[in-house]
C-alpha cells in the first residue's frame, strides 16, 4: 500500500535571510500558515491541509531548526532559537511568496510561534488559531510530577549553553526517540 502525502502539493525551497525554508504549497484563495509542533515537521499537516485547499491557498513549512529548513546558530542566548526570531522568519517567508496578509494556524511549538507572529505582525495575520498550547507561565505555576516526567525537555534544554547542545550532539538518535516516547511507538519508526 502507498501512503500519498500531500498529492497535489509543490515542495519547494525558498531562501530568506537566515537561511533556507522548506514548505509544501497549493491551493486558491487566501493564504493560509499552517506551522507544525515540536518534535514534528509540516507532514504532520498531511491530513488537514489538503481538505483545505479549496478555499485556501496552503502554505506548510517545516519552521527553523526542524526538518529540512535551515538550522540557527547556536549561541549562549538562544536568541536564535526565539519565538520572535523565528515569528520573523515566517513572517518573511509569507511576503517572500506575496502574501502580505494570511491567515494561520499553529500547533504546539508552532502556535508559540503564531502568538508571537499575531504579536509583532497584527496587520499581517488576518485570523490566528492556536492548536495544543496554554500560556507557558501556566504550566510552570502548576507543575507537578508528572509534568516535570513527560516535560523534562523544557528545563533541560533551558540549561547553561553549551550543556544541552554537547548531550544531544552525542547521541542524537537515542535523544530523539527519549523526546518523542512518551507515547508508544516503534523505535525505528521515521517518516520523511
């Protein structure tokens, strides 16, 4: 059995300042942003997006630092990896395709990049939907156990530079499957 992702798509490559964004497109009508969660990439749009397609023209990137779109820089700050470096980015990519506005959904990671998009470009973001996510401070009040369990990502890689970076570079697969099973699954599981 074949798996279709994304049929009618175009994959495609576009350079922006920082570095070089991947994204799949199609569609008519207004734009529409559509930015995936950690640890995914824009295929775990490939159920949604095409549904939308007739009113919408879709725009699906895979966000900086993940999949195959440029990676930043590590530095002692992270400034790189920020929210509003990365809502920039999008942002940029958005009037490089000519949409100066659009519509955008965002999903985990992706929806904190929204947020801060929606923050910085108000007149470029006509309607924002924000999938999976609550203010961060909400869950940092409420942690517990558990949370600190299936979330340790979120204190360790917030430790001193360059700490985080140097484990993760060692073993990066058995880092990624730790990230990502929570759930489940099979460990040589990987979609491209």
């Amino acid at each position: 059995m074949t798996i279709k992702f994304f049929e009618d798509f175009e994959i495609s490559t576009l350079k922006i300042k920082n570095g070089h964004i991947r994204l799949r497109k199609a569609g008519h009508g207004p734009a529409l942003l559509m930015l995936h969660g950690n640890p995914q990439t824009h295929v775990m749009w490939h159920e949604v997006a095409p549904a939308l397609t007739k009113k919408f023209t879709i725009i699906c990137p895979d966000i900086p630092g993940y999949g195959k779109s440029y990676k930043p820089k590590i530095s002692k700050d992270h400034e790189n990896y920020s929210k509003v470096k990365m809502a920039s980015d999008m942002n940029e990519l958005m009037t490089l395709l000519g949409h100066k506005t659009f519509y955008l959904v965002g999903h985990d990671r992706g929806a904190r990049i929204s947020h801060r998009l929606a923050l910085n470009y108000p007149d470029n973001v006509k309607k924002i939907i924000l999938l999976d996510i609550i203010p961060t401070i909400e869950h940092f009040e409420r942690t517990n156990k558990e949370f600190a369990m299936g979330y340790y990502h979120w204190f360790w890689l917030a430790q001193r530079y360059p700490i985080p970076e140097s484990v993760i570079n060692k073993a990066p697969e058995e880092w990624f499957f730790a990230h990502t099973s929570r759930e489940k699954k099979d460990k040589y599981f990987f979609c491209t």
